[in-house]
C-alpha cells in the first residue's frame, strides 16, 4: 500500500517569471503537511512558521493571518530543511492543491540554500478534479463537491492540508 504526504505552503506572495531573480521570489512562512498510510490508516502531521528572511508584507498578512511576529522565533527554511526531509521519508506520493505553486516556492528556498530535495511522485489535486468541472477547481469548490459543506477557507497551510485529506477521502483518491 502506499504512503501519501499532502502539504501546502504559506508564502510572502505569489511567485514571479523565471527570469526574476531568485531574492525577489516569495519565501516560504508556513509549511503544513499530512501523512497518510493508506495500509494502516496512520496519519501524522507537520505544521511549522518559517522565519523568512525579509518582512512578511502587508498583501500577505491580509490574505493568511501569518505577521512577522508569529515568525519572529521560527526557524530559517535551511534549519526547518531536515524536519521536512524526515516527514517525507518514505513517501510514495506528495500532493497539494496547486502542486505548481507549492514546488516552485519550496524549490526557491531549496536554491537559495544551495540544497536538494528528492520529491516522490507529485500529484496536483487541481489537476486530477479538473475534468469534473472543466476547469482547475478552488479547494473550497473541491471540498464543497465531495462533503456538501462550505469551506471556511484560513489560508493557513495545515487547515487547507486537512481539507484536502477531507475531500480527497470522500472521492475515494487513496484507492
């Protein structure tokens, strides 16, 4: 059977073309995860503040409740790094709910620190629901489909995680 982590990131903002240098792009400030074992049901989870290097701005506080002073004694992404090399040790597949977004800030911080991460096999939960709607849907529209109930979205990263587990169990996902 297999073993699945679901994360989602917090971040400064929204990344930028590639041709952006790597200091402008957004840094990680919160990293949720979930980890399933679809053969012994076992879940165990990861939620961790990422002191970013500069200031969270404004526009980002706005949109997760995440300030500079929930950062404040955080650990730096490259002193966070091994917690998350752990969590994922084992991991048949990692998926997230815009798995492109997740990967590309989580991939810069990576850079910026001048490490690897060997990623199991990705899934984009955005993707795989796309052909019941015809076009990439919102995680509320995804968890409103499958549990006919509304989403009270935070935007923070391991209340989204378990959302996502929510619905991705009721669409039988982990079969």
């Amino acid at each position: 059977m297999s073993v699945y982590v679901l994360f989602d990131t917090e971040t400064t903002g929204l990344t930028l073309p590639s041709t952006v240098p790597l200091e402008r792009q957004p840094y990680v400030i919160e990293f949720g995860a979930l980890k399933y074992n679809v053969s012994n049901g076992k879940i165990s989870k990861l939620s961790e503040f990422i002191k970013p290097p500069i200031p969270i701005p404004s526009e980002a506080s706005k949109i997760n409740g995440i300030f500079d002073a929930d950062v404040v004694n955080a650990k730096s992404f490259p002193k966070f790094l091994p917690k998350l090399h752990r969590f994922f040790a084992g991991v048949d597949y990692c998926v997230a709910h815009n798995a492109e977004f997740d990967l590309a800030v989580v991939n810069h911080e990576l850079a910026r620190c001048c490490k690897s991460f060997t990623w199991p096999t990705v899934r984009c939960s955005m993707n795989e629901f796309m052909h019941l709607f015809g076009y990439r849907p919102s995680l509320k529209l995804l968890y409103y489909h499958f549990t006919g109930k509304e989403l009270r979205q935070t935007h923070r990263a391991l209340d989204d995680v378990e959302a996502l587990y929510k619905a991705l169990q009721l669409a039988e996902f982990f079969k």
